[in-house]
C-alpha cells in the first residue's frame, strides 16, 4: 500500500461534487466536495462530507492511497493524520457522513408557472 509520511502540503483545493443550494436552503457548506492536496507536484484526492480543510500549508500531512488507473491518486481519508506546526496531531475537518443530495433546488414560484 503506498503511503505518504510526514509530508508539507504545497496547495490544498475543494470542488463542489452535489447540486448546489442557496443559502436560505442551507449552502453548500455540509455538501460532498472533492478535496485535493498538491505534495511535490503531485495531486492526491478523496470525498468527503463538508466544505472545511482537512490541513493547512504550514501543517504536515501522513496517509495511505490507492493509485487508481495509473492517474488517481485517492486518499483514505481514515488514515489521514494532520500535524501542525507546533507537532501536535489535529483533527480538522467534518468527519461524518450523510446521504448524497438528489434533489434539484426548486425555483422560487408555484409549480403552475415553472414552464414559463
């Protein structure tokens, strides 16, 4: 299993992967997001639940991944372990789970005149 150890971060980046939502729904702050981690040019990604970093540039990132098709990088996110810059482990991020969103936000008008 390849694995990365104690490693700086270069660039940390989220995407929104669920429909998103206004504000007065909710956000999107708890939606499913891809998030990527850059170490030495190399992208390494997972899926989670929520919008918030799992790890700043001045932290140091250990983990496992699977390499998927010779071009995927993916993070086990269990095996994630953050350290910031005083060496002590941290727990970032939102770490549960909830089901994937499949409703499509609705227009703000009765449904007699959404075909206008």
């Amino acid at each position: 299993m390849p694995q990365i150890i104690n490693a700086k971060i270069e660039n940390y980046t989220t995407i929104l992967k669920e429909k998103s939502r206004p504000p007065s729904k909710g956000g999107n702050t708890k939606a499913r997001h891809s998030h990527a981690i850059f170490i030495d040019n190399v992208m390494y990604t997972f899926l989670v639940f929520g919008s918030q970093q799992w790890a700043y540039k001045t932290d140091t990132v250990s983990f496992e991944y699977d390499v998927v098709d010779d071009k995927y990088n993916n993070i086990k996110k269990e095996t994630l372990v953050t350290v910031d810059k005083n060496g002590d482990p941290v727990v970032r991020g939102n770490r549960g789970s909830k089901k994937l969103r499949t409703a499509d936000t609705r227009l703000p008008a009765r449904r007699s005149e959404w075909k206008d």
